[in-house]
C-alpha cells in the first residue's frame, strides 16, 4: 500500500502521525489476509500430526476426488530445490521421507472455498511410521552451533553464587495470522502479495525452490499485523506460489490462529546454569555460565541466536574472568528462530537473577551492585569489544531508584518490603490480584519491588553483509514540490514508514511526502528485526536525500525541480564492518551498535492463590536521539509488555513433542488489563557512528523487564524462582503462609 504523510512539516524529532494510524482505527486498513482477485482459490497445508516418525506413503487420491478441489501436491510436485532456510536450507519445502516436528508440512490442495480445502486435507492418507522422539535438549546430540567466550583466568573469589534457571518457549503472538495472494504472471513467474519481514531474503530461498530465476519472483508487502521475528522465517509463501503456478490462478492462503502456533517459529526455550565471583564489597571477579538453547527441528536463525547469547552473556558488566559456553541444538520440538530479542533475552534473566543474589550474599542492595560493576563508555565486553559510544549505565540506574514509588496501598506496607494488606486498606479490589474476579481482598498479598538491567546489540552482527537500499525521488506535481520514497523495509507496524516520511521532510525541506508500498523492484533493505531499520533504512533514505539535495545546488525544492526538472537517486547504506566471533575464544568486535534499558518493577502477590498484579514499571531508556517521540514510548511500551507476558504468563506447552496449547484461550498473552501505569525517562546520548545519533530502541526493553519483574515477585515472597513464566503454583504459600524447601528451590 503506498501511503501519503499529511503535508505538515512533521521532521525528525517531532511525533508525527502515522498515516495508516486512521485506517487501522476505522478498520479500513487492508490487512495481507484481506487480499483478492477474481478467480482467486483457497490452498490449505497438510500438516503432520507427530514431531517424529518416517514416512511410507501419501496417497492424494482421495482428496483430488472431491468436487471443487482443484490441486493436490506433495514433494514430488516441488518444481526447483526441495528446501529452504534463512542461514542453512535444511527445511524442506514439504516434506520428502520423514516429519521432524509435530505440524511440518506434509502436503498442499487448493480448493474454490476454504472449507472444501480443509475436507480434502482430511481425505488424504499418510501412512507414518513414528518413532521416538527427542524432546530434551540436555539428550540431543545434534548440535546447531556450539560459541565458547574464553577470557582471563581466575576463577576464585572471596563470594561465590551459584543458579540454574530456565526460560520457556514463548510465542510471537502477532495478531495478524500469517498470510498472502500469490499471482500467477504473463512472464512464467509469479507475483506474491505477503506480510513479511524481509522481502528480498523471501525471493532469494522461493526462487531455486519454484525452479525460476530471482527476477521472475517479485513481491510486495501487504499489511501486516505483527511480527516480532516470527515472519523472518518463510511459512505459506512457497506453498501459495507452487499453486498458484500449478493451476495458473491467483491462490490464497490464510492459517488459522491453531495454525499459526505451527507454522512459525517461535522464541528458543533455554537452560542456563550461571556461577558469579566477586569480592566481598561486589566487585566481580569472574562468571561462568552454560547456556543450552533448544532450536527445535530445523535451523532457522539460530547460529545467530547462540552468537548473541554468548556474546552478551553476562550482561552490561565489568567483569575480567569468563569462561561461558553457549550451545544450540536440533531436536523435535518445534523450531524457534528470531523473536524480539534473539537470545539476549533469555540471558538477561538468567545473569540479572544472579545479580540479585551476589547482591544479597555481599549485603548490598539490588542497584548498588549493579552500580559497581557497570560498563561505560571504554569498558570492554566479554569479547573484548570496547564499547566506543556512550553507555551511561550507573546514571540510568540512579535515574531509575530516584523515581518514586507508587503509594503503598496500607500504612504498614513499605514499597520494597513484604507484607500483608488488610482488607479495610486494600481500597480498589480491581487494583488487587486477581482484579475484577475479586478472588482476594487484600489479606494476603504483599508487595515487592525489583530492578532490571538489559544490554542488546542493535543490527545484524558477527561480519553480515548487513546494508539497506533507498530511492528518492523529487518532482513537481501541480506546481509544488512532491517527494517519494522507495525501499524494501517492511514496516510491520514498527512506524518506519513514518519515519521514512519524517527523515525526507527534514532532509529536503518539502512537506508533501509519500512512501511508495516496499517491494523488489527496488534493492534490499534487510529484515525489520534487530531493531536496525530506523538506523539502517533512515541511513538509506538520508543519503538518497543528501544525493537529491546536492542537486538542488542551493536551490529552494520548488525552483530547483522547475529547473532541472524530476531528481532521482538511488543510494546504499552499510554500517561499520563487523566480524565473527572467534570459534576457540568468542573474542571480536561483532557488534555494530549496543544498547541499555532498566527497569523497576513493582507487584503485588496474593501468596496464598499465587496471583500477581504489576503495579507500576518504570524504566529508563537510552536512545542516542528520539525520531519520534510517541513512537519511541510506544516501542518501550510494546517490548516491555512481551517481556511481563514472558515473565509471567505467556508459553507454549510442549509435552512429548506436542503443542498442547495452541491458542489464545490456553497461550496467555497481556491485555491491557494487565500493563500497569508506566513512568520512562528517556536519555539522548548520541551515538557518533549512527544517523542521527539514533540507537536502536524496540528490543531493549523486552531484556530487563522481565527480571526486573521476576525480582519484586521474589521480594515479595522470598522465593527463589528460576523459572519464567513463573506460574501461580510456583508461587502459592502454605496455609500458615510458609515457604516450603521445595519453592526455596
């Protein structure tokens, strides 16, 4: 969809409206799932109900039978390469002799109504032959990549903490289910309409796998309703396309919400065992940590995601002796792959747990330890990356413990300290665990507070060709100047086609701009992850608008252009070089840019239900420069709200294999019942090497809140928990309101 920004001189710096913000409020934004075409047909997917078992036979027969069904196609229909992948093609199209994970697509139709397809899905015969399964990641011995972080070598302190901790697989839970129309072209290619993340990284895996050339594959972005690193992957594009040039009809295929639970990837579920050192006033001396993360059946993105876990693996933390080793492997779960925060976050629970515990065993309070031990500008990282930009990290802290707390809700109730609520003092019961259920009135919850500290790195790392492409173009239309912006970036609700908008006012002075849909037909502009495209595709834009303006030649927009008439420039933008980690030591410069977010959490505990209520979060944020104001508190608001959800509530459930809880009824995820009031403070450090002084913003936030969370339930209850997302039976309290051995852990 090409969108117009209103003409109000709305620059880099200032909030300005969104131009799809009206569509999607009204409900008139066309969404990838809204898509059609006269003569357009329903594909449906075949999907293996084990996570392992080989396959004898599939027989299409039966469903090619039932009137309306159109086409019926297994791995022999494939017409290129049988797999696909985005950092190995280890997947296959459909699958060929064996299923590796319960929901692999087995086989495809295409039907005139969606509910004709689901009767043949279910006519066709599949004869498997299942076999064990492995589900536990400690038992597989296939392993994704294995990155060691080898430095210094004193490994004994005066205090010594030990943890094992564990995060479980969580869901993107975008809205939007995955989606798309594929075209069927004169030429013999095909056009493919999609809600994606990466445009170009599509064509590039469906092309050998269709048989055709790149440029017979082009797409164009739909509307797309979330994504969170689950659309990097591909899911129904090549199966769409495989029908849609089988039958020479436009084919659409929309999955179901139980659907999409199977047919992306998810966040990788990981257990960590961490040992801290450090001297009896808090000064670390050594970490040790092993991080096992479960990839699932097939590679998807995580050799990266193993790379980030180890590299940040200790936190934004001065320490001089570190020994970690991060590993990945393959087993039959389902895969997991890119989810916001790739593999930092489940890192950041694990080394900010054991912050609070070295806090304790020192007799030093949550923020003083991690004050004196905090990176800055100069410090070096465990891989001997010195961090060159600035890093204020013990400013952000006492920023964060200078912020008041929310009022105790009774007078015996001190904000950080224990205790119980008396019904007469509890006030709101809504504003109680449990809510408007009323399952408690206040007689015993007590309140906690607790701090989170999060390091990501921000774009693709570790010596990724990482650039993104952008075409401006300026014109007259009707006397008055007009601007145009082309790229590949997928704006998947993000506001980066404001943003695109806002850097081509400033950068051009002309307030009429439109961004034109993202497609192929202009050069890549990477993924929408790794919060990299406000640095890498607004680096694009201004310097296809410095190249425009350096035509102008002084000249106003308008007199220019009716000079010289229309000016286009096409331009690249890459960011400064970066390479792998060393396999032996993990030792590199590897990342481009880093970035801090803290947080403080405040909660109420019923400890006899197990119920919680987050009472307030406050956190502290820098970003080098705001873009847009209301869009960056969005961007705090929206990761901070996945990692509560992760904290405590949301997981997929994998028993044996199997997805036993694949939908929004069972898979918890916030609402706006559940965010509490947020206070941010937001700091501009500009980082020299990035347009605009920018950092990356949408990540960071998803690291600390979820400790920080963690640690006020455990303030509250005195419990150890070491598991997210902690669960009401992790938590509830014997009768006489004891903790038990077993809870202490």
């Amino acid at each position: 969809m090409t969108q117009t920004a209103d003409a109000t001189r709305q620059g880099v710096g200032e909030s300005a409206r969104r131009p799809d913000a009206a569509l999607k409020v009204t409900g008139e934004f066309a969404y990838a799932s809204d898509l059609w075409l006269d003569g357009t047909v329903w594909g449906a997917t075949l999907r293996s109900p084990h996570p392992s078992a080989w396959i004898r036979s599939i027989d299409v027969g039966p469903a090619l039978k039932i009137a309306g069904v159109l086409a019926a196609l297994t791995h022999e229909d494939v017409p290129g390469e049988k797999f696909y992948g985005l950092e190995r093609r280890d997947q296959p199209v459909l699958a060929i002799d064996q299923v590796r994970y319960q929901g692999e697509p087995v086989a495809l139709v295409a039907a005139d109504h969606p509910e004709t397809a689901a009767r043949a899905l279910a006519a066709i015969v599949v004869d498997y032959e299942v076999r064990p399964a492995v589900t536990d990641p400690r038992e597989s011995t296939e392993i994704v990549r294995y990155q060691p972080v080898r430095r210094g070598d004193t490994f004994e302190a005066e205090v010594v903490v030990t943890g094992e901790y564990e995060v479980g697989m969580q869901d993107q839970a975008f809205l939007g289910p995955e989606s798309g129309l594929a075209v069927p072209a004169e030429d013999g290619g095909v056009d493919l309409y999609i809600a994606t993340q990466w445009l170009h990284v599509d064509r590039d895996q469906l092309a050998p796998c269709l048989g055709l050339p790149p440029e017979k594959v082009r797409l164009t972005l739909s509307g797309v309703g979330g994504a969170f690193g689950a659309r990097e992957d591909l899911s129904m594009q090549v199966h769409a396309c495989m029908l849609a040039l089988r039958l020479n009809r436009p084919v659409k295929i929309v999955y179901g919400r139980r659907e999409s639970f199977f047919g992306h990837v998810h966040r990788h579920p990981a257990r960590m065992r961490y040992e801290h050192g450090a001297t009896r006033d808090g000064q670390l001396v050594y970490v040790k940590a092993d991080l096992l993360l479960d990839g699932g059946a097939y590679c998807s993105s995580s050799p990266a995601v193993v790379g980030n876990a180890a590299s940040l693996g200790v936190g934004p933390y001065e320490v001089p002796n570190v020994r970690v080793d991060a590993t990945g492997v393959y087993t039959n779960n389902p895969p997991c792959g890119a989810m916001r925060g790739f593999g930092a976050v489940q890192a950041c629970f694990a080394y900010e747990s054991q912050m609070d515990r070295l806090a304790a065993a020192c007799g030093l309070s949550p923020v003083e330890i991690r004050l004196r031990n905090a990176v800055s500008q100069g410090s070096a990282l465990i891989t001997g990356q010195v961090i060159d930009s600035p890093a204020p990290l013990a400013d952000m802290l006492r920023d964060l413990a200078a912020m008041p707390l929310p009022a105790a809700p009774a007078g015996d109730l001190t904000a950080g300290v224990a205790g119980d609520l008396t019904e007469g003092a509890a006030g709101d019961l809504r504003a109680l665990p449990g809510g408007v259920s009323q399952t408690t009135h206040g007689e015993s919850v007590r309140r906690g507070v607790g701090y989170g500290v999060g390091i990501k790195n921000i774009c693709f790392s570790e010596g990724f060709d990482d650039y993104s492409t952008a075409r401006v173009r300026a014109e007259l239309i009707g006397g008055e100047p007009h601007v145009t912006v082309h790229t590949a970036a997928a704006e998947v609700g993000q506001g980066l086609v404001t943003i695109q908008a806002q850097i081509a006012r400033t950068e051009l002075g002309v307030d009429d701009v439109t961004v034109a849909a993202a497609d192929t037909a202009v050069g890549s502009a990477g993924s929408s992850s790794a919060s990299r495209q406000s640095y890498m595709t607004g680096g694009a834009v201004r310097a296809a608008c410095a190249a425009v303006r350096e035509r102008f030649k002084g000249l106003p927009a308008r007199e220019a252009l009716a000079a010289f008439g229309p000016i286009e420039e096409t331009r690249e933008y890459r960011h400064r070089p970066t390479r792998p980690l060393d396999p032996r030591t993990g030792q590199g410069d590897s990342h481009t840019q880093l970035a801090l977010c803290v947080h403080r959490a405040v909660v109420d505990v019923d400890v006899e239900l197990g119920l919680i209520k987050v009472v307030e979060l406050a956190a502290v944020q820098d970003v080098g420069r705001i873009l847009n104001p209301q869009a960056l508190e969005g961007q705090i608001h929206g990761g901070t709200a996945q990692g509560l959800g992760l904290a405590l509530m949301e997981e997929v459930q994998v028993r044996d294999g199997k997805v036993v809880n694949p939908s929004f009824t069972d898979y918890l995820i916030p609402t706006m019942l559940d965010m509490p009031p947020m206070t941010l403070k937001i700091l501009e450090n500009p980082d020299p090497a990035a347009p605009y002084g920018l950092r990356g913003a949408g990540e960071p936030p998803t690291l600390s809140s979820t400790p920080a969370i963690v640690a006020a339930v455990r303030a509250a209850t005195g419990l150890e928990l070491t598991r997210v997302p902690v669960r009401p039976e992790d938590i509830a309290l014997s009768s006489d309101g004891e903790v038990s051995d077993e809870q202490r852990g």
